[in-house]
C-alpha cells in the first residue's frame, strides 16, 4: 500500500486508507535520514487531515534528532521559497486540487532543489520498507516561524510597484490556500480584490480546488462579468498554479501567459542570450515569442522535477508548463502562482489596455483542451500512433509529439493516472476539430 502513494513528482494518497499518522512519521523519519540537515521545514494546507498528518510527520523528523521549523497553514510556493530563502529542506502537506480525501506530501531538498520520483522518492520508501527508522537518545524541536512577510517583500521586490495601478480583480481561491496569502500579497497595492470563496475549507464546499476544469470557474467568470473586473485569477488549493481570465470572463490559456511574460522578462532583460523554458504540451506562440527576441527556447518534459531540473543546469530566467505553473530562476527556480498574479497585474498596468486587447496578438492558433482517455493498452496505441503519422516531425521527448507545418500533436502517458492524455493544435478551428475527431477515434 505504502509503494501506490509515491508518485512521478510527489507523495499523494486517500486519507486514512493509503495514507495515515503512521505512514506520515515514517516518511518523516526517512527524509530526515537522507537530507541530513540541522532542520526541516513543514508547512501544510487547510485540508481536514494536514494538522493531524504534521503532529506525526514533525515527530518522526525529531525522533531523528533533526529540528522542524513549523511555518503553519501557507501555500505551497512560501514553503519552496523558505526552502530556498533559508537553505534548508522542506515538506509541504498537500494534496494540490485533488479531491477532499486525498492528502500527500511535496518534498524538496535545502535550496528548494526538486525530489524526483525515480531517484530520490523512491530513497525514502526503500527506507520504511526496509524499516529503518532512526531513534536518537537526543531528540529534535518543533519551532515555529513566519516566512510569510519576508516572502512578500521578496516577491515586491521582483516588480516594480510604483507602476501598478488601480485594478479591480476578482479572485476564486477555491476555499484554498490563495485565500489566505493573496489577500496580504496585494494589501499595499491599489488594487481592488473581489474574492471568491476566501475562507479555508478542507471539504471545498463550492467547487473542487482545481480551475483547471472549466466547471470549476464558472462562478468565476460570471463575477467578473458582474462587477465589471479587469480580470480574473482562480487558483488550486495549494495555491501555487494559477489561470487568467479577461475582462468578459474568458479563459486565457497558460501557453499564452507564458508568451505574455516571456515577451515581457525578455524585453526587460539587459542580456541577449536569456533562456527560456516551455513544456511539449505548449502552443507555438510560446517558442515563437522567445525567438523573436533572439533567446534560446528550451522544451523540456512535463513534471516540476524536470523542468526545475534543466532551468538550474541551464540557468533559465522563466519557464512555463501548460498546466498553470511558472518558475523563475529569482526565486530560487520556483513555481510560484503569486509572482506571476503581480507580473501579470503589471503588465496590464503598463499597457493602459483591456486584458483582451493585451493578449490578442498572442491568439494565433486554436488549441483543444487536454483529453484524457482510459485505455487498455496505452503503449500499442502510442505505437499505432506513431506508425501512422510518420510522415510528420516526431518526438519522444515526452510520450510522443508529432509536428506537421499547420498542426501537431502530443499524447502522452499520464504519471499519476491509468490514462492517455492527448493535447493538439492547429492553425484553424476547422483543423483542430477535424483532428481531434481524427486522434480520438484512433486513441478509443
């Protein structure tokens, strides 16, 4: 049981079922011998079992003689970004926009340094099944801290603040861990906050903490129609992945918010040969942009862990996953949800323009939203895929990428789930649909 909660990028699992107190010590204990550090960090989300779950994760940490320094209910990216602040390790418990009985665990080394599933992940769960918990006659402490002030600062001192300018957002923190930081984020800023499901709620009583799916903003959009927002932020319930709506409540995909700040750090940047980083599931627009500012534009696989990877060995300035999450190398090569709220908010400061009008240029192609389908054989299908194809430019880079000069497309296997997950493009809508019936009918 204990094998099924270690996921590709983290540890996840169904409380109390698959993970537990005792589960939760063991993986405490078992970090703590590994990292080797003086002091671990733990913070935690509003989910109904995290307070229980840290009680037992902080006391296998201390019964390895390690410290815990507890920095209480705050979003995913205030821990990485204590991690990487006070170069120490750090645990989040979290469960991101799964469902209310899920709970787990996000793990990086001190200096914010990503675990993958494969190498480092997997130390941990050879160590509790080989049950080697570590008892020292001298016992770790449970401090406590704030990070929250000094991440804010931080993250003010990234922009530029005497150029924001009033603003009305209306925000869906999906009773998630958004709630509570963005509010202090934005306080001396004038900006007006129209908030959506604020309060901390582990039972997620209006929507699934997750905007990924369009039924999840639907109160969104339509309240930003209502008191005639600017724009609109719905984020998941760790707080560290954000979507973008314009002013008639429309959603704006992250390829396009990639290119928007990619566009923007680059036309900034005093230095010619800036990197930037995007996923195999982002549009054209995105490459596209980099280029045009003489960068280098990297594609890397989907997955924090890899992406964190390659920008630290590539000293890459900006990247972005098409699943919401962006990193910069000036915190620590993070994802973090609230530096890109106030890049965003900045830009549309600067450029005295409706959000739609901003993003216009950037609406070059069409894009169906990612389709995931259950399949017996997902390989065959990949391989089918591949064979009949071939004509176009492959990849296999991640899953497999076909390219064509008006279309391509990306199916890949999903690392959490028993599904196909299938993204396309193309230059026309007419195109696109006729592709996607195309894919589909092969994929079933």
């Amino acid at each position: 049981m204990i094998a099924s909660i270690f996921k590709a990028y983290d540890i996840r699992g169904i409380y109390p079922k698959e993970l537990n107190e005792e589960t939760a010590q063991k993986i405490g204990n078992a970090f703590a011998q590994i990292c080797k550090a003086d002091k671990i960090i733990i913070g935690r989300d509003m989910r109904l079992s995290s307070d229980t779950l840290f009680k037992t994760l902080a006391k296998g940490v201390t019964l390895a003689g390690i410290d815990v320094l507890d920095i209480g209910l705050v979003s995913t990216d205030v821990v990485l970004y204590a991690s990487g602040a006070l170069n120490l390790p750090a645990i989040m418990i979290t469960a991101s926009h799964n469902p209310k009985q899920y709970n787990g665990f996000k793990i990086c080394y001190a200096g914010a340094k990503a675990l993958d599933g494969q190498t480092e992940l997997a130390k941990i769960l050879k160590l509790i099944q080989q049950q080697k918990e570590t008892i020292e006659p001298i016992k770790g402490e449970i401090q406590t801290g704030d990070i929250i002030a000094l991440y804010i600062k931080t993250l003010h001192q990234l922009i530029n603040t005497k150029k924001i300018k009033p603003l009305h957002i209306a925000v869906d923190a999906g009773n998630g861990m958004a709630g509570k930081i963005l509010p202090a984020v934005y306080k001396k800023l004038p900006i007006k906050i129209t908030p959506l499901y604020f309060k901390l709620d582990g039972n997620f009583p209006n929507h699934q903490p997750n905007p990924i799916e369009r039924k999840n903003t639907f109160a969104l959009r339509k309240k930003i129609i209502t008191v005639k927002a600017d724009l609109g932020m719905a984020f998941d319930g760790d707080g560290d992945r954000i979507f973008f709506f314009d002013e008639k409540g429309e959603s704006i995909s992250a390829t396009i918010i990639g290119a928007l700040i990619a566009d923007y750090i680059l036309s900034k940047s005093k230095s010619r040969k800036e990197k930037i980083l995007y996923n195999t599931v982002c549009g054209r627009v995105l490459p596209e942009t980099i280029k045009k500012h003489d960068a280098q534009a990297i594609k890397d696989r989907v997955g924090h862990t890899y992406i964190k990877k390659t920008m630290r060995s590539k000293n890459i300035i900006f990247g972005a996953e098409a699943s919401g999450h962006y990193f910069y190398r000036d915190l620590f090569f993070i994802d973090s949800a609230m530096i890109t709220a106030l890049i965003v908010t900045q830009i549309i400061s600067e450029a005295g323009k409706k959000f739609s009008e901003i993003i216009k240029p950037y609406q070059k192609y069409f894009a169906i939203e990612e389709t995931n389908k259950t399949v017996k054989n997902p390989q065959k299908i990949i391989n089918k895929l591949q064979k009949q194809y071939s004509d176009g430019k492959q990849s296999k880079l991640d899953g497999l990428t076909v390219e064509y000069p008006d279309w391509w497309f990306n199916v890949r296997l999903s690392n959490t789930e028993p599904l196909l997950r299938l993204n396309l493009e193309a230059n026309t809508k007419k195109l696109m649909q006729e592709k996607k019936k195309e894919l589909l009918k092969i994929i079933k």
